[in-house]
C-alpha cells in the first residue's frame, strides 16, 4: 500500500485533488474518444419513390409480353391514396403526441426524459415524413404511366422505362 496514489492518502488526493479535465461544452465529445464524423443529409424520398416505380414499371414492361391493365392501376393507385390520405394522416396525428412533451418536474431526470422523449418524437415525424413523400410520388409515377397509356403517349413511356432501366 505504499506509493503515489494508494491507500487512504491516493483516496484523499483524489477527492481533494483537480478533477479530470472535460471537454469543452456541447463539442459532442467523450474524454478520450474521437469525434464522430457529421452525418450526410437526409435521401430525397420522393426523387426514390420516383425511381423505384419507374424501374418497377421498367422491368415489368420490358419483355414485351407485358399488357397494360386499367383497372389494375386504378386499384394500385387507389391503395396508395387510401394510405397516404387514412393511414399517413392518422399515423401523423398520432405522432404529433409524442413532441411537445413537458416535464413533470424541475430535476434533471424528468428534463432529460423530455429533452430524449421530444427528440424521439421529432425523429418518428421525420420518418413518417419521408414515407409519405415516397408514397406520394411513386403513385404520382403511377399516375404518370397511366396517363400515358391512356394517351397513347409512346415517348413518354419510353422515357419512363429507359429512366427505371438505370436506376
């Protein structure tokens, strides 16, 4: 029990001594950890939506054996609709619940419970967000082609598929 920082006189030293140094405030650092690098911004969901039902249509289309069918994207765009207007909004409203939150108590448990909660909550909206935005312009995409054939419209959907294709 002898030497530099051992026994009762290490405990006193430690408890009566400087404390570690902290990094500074909100620099997102750890004592001792790296930084983490800056997260890339957010995908555009809408422009995926887009691709992903232009290379859906695509690669449906591309045997030459494919027929289009009316009634069929009638009923996939109505789904799309009933999902985005019903299931999205309620889905919405149910998430504007968990932002806004206040505290129970002044005390630092109850502030970083609210602090994490509301951040949860704006995260969840954000998310939702972007699913609707996806939602949203693959069944416009549909819309699109649909319009097309009933146009008679070949470049169009020619451009369509060769845009799907490279994706």
């Amino acid at each position: 029990m002898t030497g530099p920082g051992r026994g009762p006189q290490g405990v006193y030293d430690q408890l009566n001594g400087p404390g570690p140094q902290a990094p500074p405030p909100n620099s997102g650092l750890i004592q001792g950890a790296a930084a983490a690098p800056p997260s890339p911004p957010p995908p555009n969901y809408g422009e995926l939506g887009s691709g992903q039902a232009k290379a859906d249509f695509a690669a449906a289309s591309a045997n030459g054996g494919w027929e289009f069918d009316p009634a069929a994207m009638d009923a996939v765009i109505k789904s799309l609709q009933d999902c985005i207007e019903r299931d999205f909004s309620r889905a919405r409203a149910e998430a504007s619940n968990l932002t806004g939150i206040d505290a129970m108590g002044a005390e630092v448990a109850s502030d970083g419970y609210v602090a994490k909660a509301n951040e949860s909550g704006a995260v969840y909206q954000s998310f939702l967000n972007g699913a609707a935005a996806y939602a949203q312009a693959y069944m416009q995409t549909l819309i699109d082609i649909r319009t097309a054939y009933q146009n008679q419209d070949q470049a169009a959907l020619d451009a369509i598929r060769s845009i799907g294709k490279a994706l």
